[in-house]
C-alpha cells in the first residue's frame, strides 16, 4: 500500500511538473554546453562499403552490419580491417528462424554461451528467436531456435526489446499522434510512472504525412537499471529508472519547445536530432544533430556523453556524416555508418573516452 502511494505521488508530481504541451520530465536541465569539447580528427584506420546498410553493432572482433541483402540480412566484418568474415546470416522470410524485415541490433539482447555470441529478439512477426551469430556465420546458415510466441497482446504494440531474462520493453507508434512506450513483464503489461507521462504526450491534428514526432532512439543500462530515450526529432533526452522514482529531461541547447507550435507547420518546424545511443557502465553516448528535416543537409553530427544522472560529460565534434555508430569495448576506435552512401569507416579515438 505504501508503494503504491508512492507510486501515485511520483506521477502527479511529474504531471505537475510538465504542465503545458512540452514533453518532459519534471523541471528539464538545460544543456548549453560540455566541460570537454573535441573536434575529432578525420584519421580513418580502414573503411569498407557494404550495400544496403542499416545499422551496425561491435562485439567482441566482430563489426556486425545489418543490411537489406536477400542473401542474408546480417553481414559480419573483422573489427580490425573490417574485411568480410564467413557468409551472410539472418534471412527474411516466415521460416522458424526468419524475420519479416531487419531487425535494428538495440532490439536484440545479446549474451554468450560456449564461447559463441546469442541474440534473443522479435522477429517482426508473432516469434521470440535466438540466433547464434557465431555458428550462423561460419555455417553460412541461420542456427539457433524459437523461444516460442510472442503474447497476442504484444503483437499488436511492436517492435520489441529484450531488456532482460524475460523484461521487454516496447515502443509502439500510435498513427503520427502518440507513442506508447512500455514494459511486458512477469507475464503482463505495465508503465513506470515517466512512461505513463510520456505516453500522455499527444498532437491534436497532425499532418498525415509527417513523421511521429514522439519517437526516441533508445538504451538501457542492466547494471543501473536505467533508460535513456533520446528524441529523434526534439531536442530532448530523457532518463528513468526500470523500478526507482528518477526521472530527468535534458533539454540540448535550449529550452524544450512546445510540440503544438513545433508542428503547426508540418515539417517544415521539425529538425532531425538523436539517431542513436550506446550504453556503458558508467556513460551513455547520443548521436545528436540538428538538422532540419525539410533540408537535411548540415553540418556533421556530434557524440553527446552523459553520466547516468545526466551530467554532461563531454562533446565530440564528428569529422564526417553519420548516420549509426558503435564503439569498441575498449573505447579506442569509433566505427561509423552512413546511409546514404552505404560505407563504414573505423575512427582513432584512442583514450578520447576515457571519461
């Protein structure tokens, strides 16, 4: 009883708190600057092309690029010159073991097992697959096994993210008004009191053909317990706890605008900003840009790395586009995808994040 009037509290405190069409949590700290600053230099190790590149993941010697190739979704390179490694994995389909379309690497909860690298995820349909990359890279074939069906409430609030043993966490679009995000565990669904508020956030009319402006590249920190969602088109990034009562807006460069305003233009008011975040034990890191999204052409993107309590840390400036990235688990080189020209660079970064 008394949690639960804690609960309660926590929630109209933070309602409270965010009166007004802006989306945040609480008062929001304004972030007009970092108490380290680089500008990295452009000192490329190696570099590789790799068609129909969506998205890229380091783990252990292995660069992992997802990729829109009907051979095989997911293409493995060596960290170290990101050459080509065994056969293209993952296939689309409606097999045991296939997906309906590729799946972004924070949706996959990865872990080992007999020296081999396992993936838990969503396959976009209505299955729970574990895939091993490691034997499905040397065998050229997708190895592993379903973990039976998603529930049939669940299907309906994809895509899902494996958090923890049996602790998803979803985020589910709803037309271009809202997005809701939440939790399925222990056999049910439920919101921390910073999801109910962010849930709550919604336009009245928008524009058909805009994008859902609510939407948040994400992470979560297992040894903290805690999420970072950070905005893809506001200039926002928000922390809270999995169990706990934190809850915190970083507003980047300025205050947070009011979301009615923002979008009485249709896109022509909306900027690009955070395309990314990688997660550490002590850190967190964003990809952040501000680029608007009826020209977005710009300068080059920024990392943002912030301490768990959403402290700034450090800013480093990019020397090239990027548009997904992933650090190694040493934090000495910066690998770096763009897009639009499907290439992957490594970057020296040495003891940069040594934070």
């Amino acid at each position: 009883m008394k949690s639960h009037r804690i609960t309660l509290l926590l929630i109209a405190f933070i309602a409270v708190s965010c009166s007004g069409n802006y989306a945040r949590l609480g008062k929001e700290q304004v972030i007009r600057g970092f108490p380290k600053e680089h500008d990295l230099a452009r000192i490329i190790i190696c570099e590789a092309e790799v068609p129909g590149i969506v998205d890229i993941k380091h783990l252990g010697n292995r660069l992992y690029c997802m990729t829109m190739r009907p051979d095989g979704l997911i293409t493995a390179l060596d960290d170290k010159t990101l050459e080509p490694c065994g056969k293209p994995f993952l296939h689309m389909g409606n097999g045991p073991l296939e997906t309906l379309a590729p799946i972004p690497f924070r949706q996959m909860f990865f872990h080992k097992e007999e020296g081999c690298v396992l993936a838990d995820f969503f396959n976009m349909g209505n299955r729970l697959i574990r895939l091993n990359f490691s034997l499905s890279e040397s065998e050229g074939k997708d190895v592993g096994q379903s973990l039976g069906d998603v529930p049939e409430g669940l299907v309906s609030r994809a895509p899902l993210s494996m958090l923890e043993d049996s602790v998803y966490f979803f985020q589910s679009p709803m037309d271009q008004k809202s997005v809701q995000r939440g939790l399925w565990q222990d056999d049910k669904i439920r919101y921390t009191p910073a999801q109910e508020r962010l849930n709550s956030f919604s336009l009245r009319d928008p524009d058909p053909f805009m994008f859902n402006i609510f939407f948040s590249a994400f992470a979560y920190s297992p040894e903290k317990r805690r999420f970072v969602e950070a905005s893809t088109m506001q200039n926002t990034i928000h922390l809270y706890d999995l169990e706990g009562p934190f809850a915190k807006t970083l507003s980047i460069n300025g205050p947070v605008r009011d979301y009615h305003t923002m979008t009485e233009d249709g896109m022509e008011g909306i900027s690009l900003h955070s395309q990314a975040v990688q997660s550490f034990s002590d850190f967190f890191v964003v990809l952040y840009c501000e680029h608007p999204l009826s020209n977005p052409s710009g300068q080059n993107p920024s990392l943002l790395c912030f301490d768990w309590e959403g402290n700034p840390l450090m800013r480093i400036n990019l020397p090239l586009p990027v548009t997904a990235f992933s650090i190694n688990d040493e934090c000495s080189v910066l690998y770096c995808m763009d897009q639009s020209t499907e290439r992957v660079v490594a970057l020296k970064v040495d003891e940069l994040f040594d934070l």
